[in-house]
C-alpha cells in the first residue's frame, strides 16, 4: 500500500517476487459488486485518521528471517490442499490499495504474510504462515522443545521437516501446548510418537484442565458452532480482495488432519516452576482468559515471555462469534498484569502463538500494559454505561475505546470488533434482555416479518426503498428492512440478491475479519444458496477418543428427539470395567440424563463393555450389538428402552440454513449410526 513504503521489502523477506501494480482483479461471485462511491469514501477516511506512519510491526515482523521454503502450499494426507499461503499473494502486489478491504485491515492481513523460519533470539525460533497459529521451537541441550504444533499433523510435520533442514536434525523433547484450542495442539503427531509420550521419552506440558476444555468447549453446540464458523472464518470464501483476506490471528486454519495426545505433565499451580532438558521456565496458568485452560511461560535465563494467546497482534474475542462461552475481559487484563508485574522487570523480549515478537524492555511493556487496559476498559467502559441504562442493543453504538489506545495498532480490534465485544461484556453481566418486555419473549423473525412486510406496503415497496438506500449509500438501513423481508419471503430471490449487496458493502468496510467474513459469507449464500467444500477438521479419533464417557452421554442427551419417546421411561446402567466407570442413564419425561459413581438396582438393562470397546461405538466404527456379537460387551434385561432411544437419536446437519431460502437439500449428511459422535460436531475451537 502506498502509505507503508515497506512493501518490496516484505517481498525480499518473503522470497516473493514483487507483481507489477495491477487493477484489482474480477469479483469471484458473478452477483458481486466493487466497492461503491460511499465504501471508496470510507475507506479513504480510514487512511487519513490511522497511523500509518508507525511501521515498528513491518519492523519486528521482518526481525530473524532466515528462510522461506520454495512450497506455498502444504498437502493434507487426504489428498486435499490443507495450506495454500499462496492464494493471498494479492496482498503483495506493490502500491494496492483495494478499496474492498478496511486500510487497518489490509495492514493487518500485509503483517500476517509471515512466512517461513525466523531466529526470535539465540536458541528460539518460530515458524510463521505454515497454519494460522505459528510453531515456535526452542533449542534444548538435547533436542527441540516445541510450544504449540498448530492444527494438522500435515502443516506441523512439515514445519519440523522445514526447520532441521535448515538448522540441523535433532528430535522433539517436548511439547507445550499453552491452551485448549485446535490450532496449538492438533498437529501434535507431526512432531511426536504417541508411545514416546507414553513412555516418558517425550514430554507433553499442559496447562491444568486442558484435556476437559480442549474437547468439551465444543460438543454439546459442536455443530452449531462447526457451520457458525462458516461465517466467522469465511472458510469456504475465495481468497480475493473481494473475498477472505486474513483472519486478523494469522491467514485461515488448515484444512488438515487434527489429532490429540493427552499430556503427561500438568501445570497445576498459578506460578510453577520447571526446568526440560536444560530450559529453565516458569509457567503462569491464566484460566478464563483467551481459553478456559491456558497458561504463558517466562524463560528467565533469556529474559522471554511467550505470552500463548493472551498478547498477540490484536485484541481478541470476548465473544466469539463462531459461539462460545463468553470471555472474561476483567480477568483476561489482571493476568496480563500478573505477567507484567511479576516478570515484567526483566523481560526483554516477548513471542506469542500468533503475529510477531516484540523486542526491547519498552517496547514490550508498552504493548502489555496497552492491551491490559484495552480489555479493562472495555469491561469497565461497558458496565460504566450500562449502568446509565445503556443496554445490549444500544451498547455497540455508544461505547467506543479510549482514543489513546484507538492509536496503537497493537490495541485494534481485529480479531475482536469493538461493537460485538462491547455487547459480549454487557450479555456476560446482565444477559440478552434489554428490559423493554417487548423484546423478553420476542417473535420469531420468521413470525415477525409478514407484519413488517405488509405494513410496510409490500415486497415491491420495499424493494424499492432497499435500492433506494443501497444507491445512497446508506446499507444499514437498507438491510433492515430487507432483512424482514427476505424472513417473510425466503423464496424472493431479487431480495435476497439486494441484501446481499448491501451486506457486501458492509463487509469490505469492516475492520475485524470475523465481522467481514459474516457479512461476506451470509451474501454469498444469499445469493447462491449453502455451498460445499473442505473444511478444518474438527471431529477425528484422538477428539473421540479423549471424549469423557460422562460427557458423551450429555452429548448423547442432545441429540434425543424427546418426541419419539413420549411416554417412554426407563433405566440403563452402563458399566466399562477396564477403567472402573459406571453410570445410571435414566429416561424421563422425554429426558435423558445420568449420573456417574452409581448403579440401579432397578434398572432394565445392564450394559457391560470396556472403555476401550466403547471408543469405536463412539466413532461409528461398530454398534453395541456387533461389540456383543464379538465377545466384547453384554446386554442383559429389556432392551426395549434402549432399541426406542437408537431410533429416537436426531442427526445434526451442520449444513442448517443462517440465512433464509439459502438451504440445498442434495447437501443433507447420511444417516449416521445412533449412538456416533458425528463428524463435525466437535468444532476445532480456534480462536
């Protein structure tokens, strides 16, 4: 971009040849549209009220290049492309301005073109664009120590291969993951043999609850969660100027193969202390932070922070809008501030599982303190105002950052947005309702929007003041009444096309890629209906495997259709001796629950089965009945309540409509054994 003067430079780095400046390229959806005079004029505004003189990220981004590899794309075992950093080469182009894309935005997803090996101080080195999470390696006396092995098993095998060449050979030691999400821990057998883990030979360092979160965060909204990220992550849209450009942590997640080794060392205490092969570190869990189980690590012989996902290049998800619980902003700020008083005198260099390092005493603090109090304010600033009576459908209109830290690119909204973390805080303390009762037991939009329509004159009416706004630039009006009138109309596809363009432009302004990937991704499907493609793996056999039998059961409870049990009652008690489990399952009142650490005495049936003999029931390798028919497991007692409840098990179709009229019925999945965790349904938790 014009403003930065540092793209030839980013070229050199990233081993890219510089393309000629060009004309944008052709929108990828026939139905698409440029950048209308109203989205030019914003994004113009953008580029005179931002920084852009304070290059220090291009800096520090750039800071220990050593090599990139001659590859741009990453193979999944699958046979797919699990990693293309290639496609995004648009950003590279010298001088592009697009005015499809926010200026803070296009800088933002410029930085994230990282790609390669860099030296971050001696024996300390990352590995950045190989997945949307980097890999950072630490030399030991004996072997690498690795933090965080990305997503896929294909991006981090690929990424150790990379780094031995280049530095020399030598085995993994360990592993820390440093939280309970997708993309630091799934690539983990990449760079490790579960049976070294299992022996001790390799360390695998987590923090406490890790094995509990890093799965169950995501089942019991699984596949609500997996579509909601089509949105969010925009996963199956084209990486174009007009399309996906960045996902503000890094460029997307790998489309590869996730796995999981349980850790056989934990970091239990707030502050621990430990020394792996040589490397002295002192562990600082932060839980209810960026995840629910998640620590940071300070090397005090090199004076280094990693800092996991507590710090990185932007402010983060309170809610994230894939859906999640929502985050803690008050706590996230105190143990950044914990870290910045308890190491913070001696730290002179701080890395993170995302963006860039920082360097220099004050440069560090600088960016620690800022976004200590970007998130405490943003908990404060919220509840300040809604204890003026500013509520959850007014706050993201009121509530605005201190202009201080609006000025420092490291406290920007990108990951986050400022409007739907504003609201996140105030859901967190005072829920959904606004206290006008109108809204405390609402319409559905689907019930709602034939009044609206016919009060509003009708669907040709409002065609016609939806273009009228469209054409003056005015799109949040716009969309809402198109909105009403695409729930009134699923099937009025002109409607659905002009909501579309309004989201678009909406979309191309917005800061925070999440927030620009949901408008872009719902015009999309508005106008060409749900599409198929590959996507990040989520549900595989080490997630399975790692399920609680307790908590699959509750998965199991959501997926009962209680309809088809009406009347219905009984008891199950489940037994798996191999591991000394067993449990009452109990149907009532078209419910199912159960309790572990009990047995009926009543019961109607006894199933008997190991642990291990249950996992491949789980995975929908086998039933309960073909584990019986091979010696493995006993049924003893009425089988009736069991048989009604394996028909009564709903298949969840992650293809479900999030806009109206846009489902295709040919992309329905097949039915799935009853009692299988579908694929799916356990999001990969990435954010």
């Amino acid at each position: 971009m014009k403003k930065y003067g540092f793209a030839v430079g980013i070229a050199v780095v990233l081993m890219t040849a510089i393309v000629a400046m060009a004309a944008p390229p052709e929108h990828f959806d026939a139905k698409g549209k440029m950048p209308s005079e109203f989205t030019i004029e914003f994004q113009q505004e953008q580029r005179a009220a931002l920084p852009f003189d304070d290059e220090r990220d291009f800096e520090e981004m750039r800071k220990g290049f050593i090599a990139a590899p001659a590859y741009r794309q990453i193979m999944a075992d699958a046979g797919n492309v699990a990693w293309d950093m290639g496609k995004y080469d648009f950003l590279l182009e010298e001088g592009q301005d697009y005015d499809s894309i926010n200026p803070s935005l296009q800088r933002q997803a410029l930085l994230n073109m990282n790609y390669g090996l860099y030296e971050v101080m001696p024996d300390v080195y990352q590995i950045r664009g190989f997945d949307l999470a980097n890999i950072t390696f630490i030399r030991s006396d004996t072997g690498w120590i690795i933090f965080d092995p990305l997503t896929a098993r294909e991006t981090a095998r690929a990424a150790l291969q990379f780094i031995n060449e280049q530095l020399g050979e030598r085995p993994v030691v360990a592993v820390v993951y440093s939280h309970s999400h997708g993309d630091h821990f799934g690539g983990v057998r990449g760079v490790v043999e579960e049976s070294d883990v299992i022996s001790g030979k390799v360390q695998v360092i987590a923090p406490v609850g890790f094995m509990q979160n890093a799965v169950a965060e995501n089942v019991y909204a699984g596949t609500a969660m997996a579509r909601r990220m089509f949105f969010q992550y925009g996963v199956l849209l084209p990486a174009s100027p007009y399309g996906h450009v960045d996902q503000s942590i890094g460029k997307n997640t790998a489309a590869g193969d996730l796995g999981l080794i349980a850790p056989n060392v934990v970091i239990e205490d707030d502050f621990e202390e430990m020394t792996v092969d040589g490397v002295r570190m002192v562990f600082q869990n932060t839980p209810g932070t960026e995840a629910p189980a998640e620590m940071n690590t300070f090397f005090p012989d090199k004076k280094l922070l990693w800092a996991a996902e507590n710090i990185t290049g932007t402010i983060h998800n309170i809610y994230t809008l894939r859906g999640a619980l929502v985050r803690d902003a008050l706590k996230w700020s105190k143990e950044i501030n914990a870290a910045i008083y308890r190491f913070g005198p001696d730290i002179e260099v701080m890395m993170a599982s995302h963006s860039w390092p920082r360097w220099g005493h004050d440069r560090v603090i600088e960016v620690m303190q800022d976004q200590r109090d970007t998130y405490a304010n943003l908990n404060n600033g919220v509840l300040h105002l809604a204890n003026q009576g500013v509520t959850i459908n007014q706050i993201h209109n009121v509530y605005e950052v201190p202009a201080a830290l609006q000025n420092k690119w490291h406290a920007r909204s990108y990951h986050g947005s400022v409007e739907h973390n504003s609201r996140a805080v105030l859901n967190r303390y005072l829920g959904y309702w606004d206290g006008n009762p109108t809204t405390l037991i609402p319409l559905s939009p689907a019930d709602s929007a034939p009044l609206y329509v016919e009060m509003m004159g009708g669907a040709e009416k409002i065609l016609a003041k939806g273009q009228t706004l469209y054409d003056e630039g005015k799109y949040k009006l716009a969309t809402e009444i198109l909105n009403k009138l695409v729930y009134a109309e699923p099937g009025n596809q002109p409607a659905k096309d002009l909501l579309a363009d309004n989201f678009e432009q909406l979309g191309y302004r917005m800061e925070s890629p999440s927030v620009r990937n949901s408008f872009l991704a719902a015009a999309f499907e508005l106008r060409n209906g749900i599409v198929k493609g590959v996507t990040p793996h989520g549900t595989g056999p080490d997630m399975i495997r790692a399920m609680g039998t307790g908590l699959w059961l509750d998965y199991l409870a959501i997926r009962l259709d209680g309809s088809k049990v009406s009347g219905l009652s009984g008891k199950i008690n489940l037994v798996t001796p191999d591991n000394g489990e067993q449990y009452v399952i109990e149907l009532n009142n078209e419910t199912l629950t159960s309790i572990e650490g009990y047995l009926a005495g009543d019961a109607d049936l006894t199933i008997t089965i190991d642990r291990e003999d249950l996992i491949p029931v789980m995975m929908g390798i086998a039933t309960l009945d073909d584990q019986a028919k091979a010696g493995k497991a006993t049924l003893e007692g009425d089988r009736t309540v069991f048989d009604r409840l394996r028909l009564a098990m709903a298949d969840f179709d992650i293809y479900f409509e999030l806009m109206p009229g846009t489902a295709r019925r040919d992309l329905a999945q097949g039915k799935t054994n009853p009692l299988q965790v579908q694929p799916g349904t356990i999001d990969s938790g990435v954010d």
